[in-house]
C-alpha cells in the first residue's frame, strides 16, 4: 500500500511541477496555438475562399497543422530537464522512469494536444468545414493528438543529447505520425460526406491505447541512451 | 573495474571498497576520469568493464534499495530556474517518494533562508548550487552521497559548512564519495588518484587496447 501511494507520489509531484512550470513559461506554449491558427487562417486567402473547395480541404488542413504544431512543441519536451541535470535525477530516482515519464507527456498534451483541439472547432467554421464533421472533428484530435504526444516523446528522448537534434527529431517521428494522420483526417472526412465514422476513431483510440503502454517505455529507455553519452 | 571513453581507456584495475561512515576524496587531472567514475557509481553510465557490487551482491539485481538511498549531486545542479527554491525540493522530495517537512530547515541550512519563495533565476550562481545542495539536509538517515564537486561557486564559509555536513554525515553511518581539486580541511577522507590506475599507453589504437587490457584490466 505504502509502496503503490509513493509511486502515485512520484507521477503526482511531476506533473503537478510541470504544470506549474508550463504555467510560468506561458508565453513559450502558446507558439504552436499561434501557429496552428495563423496557418489556418492563410489557407482560405491562399488557395480560395469558395466555402465548397474549403470544405473538402478542411478535414485534411486541420490534421496536417495540428501535427505539425505539436511536432513544433516536442523538441523541448525533455531539453530543458537534459540542460539542468534533472534528467539525470529521473533516472537515479528510485521511482519508476515510467511514470515519469508519463506524467510529463500528459502535462506536454494538456498544454498542446487539448488547447489545439478546443480551437479547433473555430477553424473548421473558417474552413467551412460541414456541420457533420465537428464531432467527429474533435473527438479523433482528442485520440489523436494524444497518441502524437505519446509517440513524439520516444523521439524527443532519442535526441535529447543532440545539440541540433530538431531536424532529425522530424525525420524519426514523421513515418509514425502518418498512420494518426490517415486515420484522423479520414474520420472527419467519411463524417463530412455522410459515412459513419466510428470505424476510423476505434483504430484511433487502439492507437493510443498502445502508445500509452508501450511509448513511455520506449521513451525512458532512450533516455537512459541518451544521458549516457 | 575499467572504464573506456570514446575509445579511451581512462582508467583501469581500480579496485576499491567503500566503507560506511568513511569519506573518500577521488583525485586527478582534469579528463582522468573522475566524473565518468561517479556516473558509473550511480548506475547513470553503464560503459564499464568489471562489477559492482552493494552490501556483497550485484549492484544491477538490487538498484531499487541502492537508488532509495542514493543522492548525487552533479556538475548540473538540477534546479528549475523558473521555479522558487522551495518549489525545487519539494518536487525533488515527492518525487522520490519523502516527504517535503524538512525542505524549510534544509534552505535554512544553506543560507537560503527568506528566499525560499523568489525565482530561481534571480539568485546568483553560488545560491543555486545551495539549492541543490539543501538535498544534502533533507533526510537525516545514512545514506550513500555522490558529489561531484561540491564546493563549485560556494563562498569560504559555505565550504566550511558543507565540509562540516559531510563529515556529520559520515559519523552518521553514511558514506560519501566526491570529487573536489580542494584540499579538505577539516574532513578525514581517503583518497583514490585516478593516475595510479592509467594505462601506460595514453592512446592506444583499438586493437592494441584489446591485447592490452587482456593482462592487466581483467579481474
């Protein structure tokens, strides 16, 4: 019983300073919020403002830069505790890196990952996105977005001891990305045309049921890679 | 037990038995290897040739009980610059599962007392190496302390303190393992030079280095 409340401790005292963290470094965490929205915004003065063309456009935009604006955020996901020596403290902590390592992925999603999937019933209105793909439009970025995190981390901790690992950090986790983004852009568009789109948000939420189990493993041991180096 | 960097053998036949309640000072040039020989001691580096060995058994089958009472301190101090001292080792105690009642005494203790509460970022470099070094009075229990350079950006009466601590802690059963180009004043410590266990071929190439830790390195 002590040992099980001591774990929980261990998740508990990490996210509660990584959300206090997050809180004091605000201006950082809006960047990929700004980004998601400007892109958005450009799309109907770039390409055309005919609300038939945006519709069909809509689904895949919105998925495309809500990936791309959490890939924007990941490079700092494990930076700043490599750069302070905390990471090194994760690692000789008689806790388990594990849930560590989790609870810093659920603070990266709350702070990305959720903020993007609330404005993103806005964009859809400005993308003119039809009103049968909101739900299913928030429900896949809410599996989706969190699988993105979940993955993205095992990358971010494979090049945390990079000094320019930014790019190299894409190139690792684009290829996993691409299965999220199918199925996500493809929920919301199969609900926009009238299909049921039950089918594409179950193979999203198995997505994330398996990189929740498996992600933050990977994750941590590439850390203990990294910080040995 | 050897030790290889990039290539380097930095270090090889040390043998050495870390007693409780003794202070052991590790000594060297700078590049001799002291720092990789501490990341070996707390598990972070796992490049090394040979054993390690805890209370007479592997140290790898029981690092949960070995880590529990470990604390190192490192070249990095692992503080949040945006987060208030207080806030650091509070995080620091829960998350090694301890409780956080002594992190006011502890701040105390390094001098930080009324700036338990002000950002990191606004204390000098001397003040947030004592933040890390208040971890140093948050358990009164022996335990196992790593430090690597303790004494970097610490004011004369901060290393008297600290070398006080360290002493305190070594009378408490604990034992305390560092590195420092200091001389320690007022603590008994033994020494370890890391040049008495370099090779005698400052560079060897990596098929020499295989003939030559043959004889002299496996134990």
């Amino acid at each position: 019983m002590n040992q099980s409340t001591s774990l929980f401790g261990g998740f508990a005292a990490t996210f509660q300073r990584d959300l206090l963290l997050a809180y004091r470094n605000r201006g950082e965490l809006v960047n990929p919020l700004v980004f998601f929205l400007i892109v958005i915004t450009m799309v109907p003065l770039g390409i055309t403002p005919d609300p038939n063309e945006l519709a069909k456009l809509a689904p895949g935009m919105i998925w495309v830069v809500a990936l791309l604006a959490t890939l924007l955020s990941l490079d700092g996901l494990f930076k700043g505790d490599f750069d302070d020596g905390t990471l090194e403290q994760y690692l000789i902590s008689p806790q388990p890196l594990y849930l560590i390592v989790l609870a810093k992925v659920v603070v990266h999603w709350l702070v990305t990952g959720l903020p993007l999937m609330l404005f993103a019933p806005v964009l859809g209105v400005m993308l003119s996105l039809p009103a049968a793909g909101f739900v299913p439009l928030m429900l896949s970025l809410l599996l989706g977005t969190a699988t993105l995190s979940l993955v993205g981390a095992i990358g971010a901790a494979l090049t945390v001891g990079l000094r320019r690992g930014g790019l190299l950090l894409s190139l690792i986790i684009m290829p996993l990305y691409a299965p999220v983004l199918i199925f996500g852009a493809s929920a919301v568009a199969s609900a926009t045309e009238g299909m049921p789109s039950t089918s594409q948000v179950a193979v999203l939420g198995s997505f994330m049921a398996i990189s929740m189990i498996g992600a933050p493993f990977a994750a941590a041991g590439a850390l203990r890679v990294s910080a040995n180096g | 037990m050897a030790c290889e960097r990039d290539e380097r053998v930095l270090f090889c036949g040390l043998s050495y038995r870390f007693e409780p309640g003794h202070v052991v000072q590790i000594e060297g040039p700078n590049g001799s290897g002291k720092t990789t020989l501490l990341r070996t001691l707390t598990t972070l580096s796992q490049d090394y040739a040979g054993e390690l060995l805890w209370r007479g058994r592997p140290l790898s089958k029981q690092r949960h009980d070995y880590l529990s009472q470990l604390l190192y301190l490192g070249h990095l101090p692992g503080v949040k610059k945006a987060l208030s001292p207080a806030e650091n080792l509070r995080w620091y105690a829960h998350s090694r599962g301890e409780s956080a009642r002594r992190v006011g005494t502890a701040l105390y203790n390094v001098g930080l007392a009324g700036f338990e509460e002000v950002p990191c970022f606004q204390l000098s470099a001397g003040q947030q190496r004592r933040v890390a070094l208040a971890r140093l009075y948050m358990s009164d229990q022996p335990e196992t302390w790593i430090l690597d350079e303790p004494f970097t950006a610490i004011d004369k009466a901060g290393v008297g303190a600290l070398e006080q601590t360290i002493s305190h802690q070594a009378a408490l059963g604990g034992t305390v393992i560092l590195t420092t180009h200091q001389d320690l004043h007022s603590i008994d410590a033994s020494h370890i030079n890391l040049r008495d266990y370099q090779p005698m071929e400052q560079q060897p190439e990596k098929q020499q280095l295989q003939d030559y830790q043959a004889p002299d390195c496996q134990q």
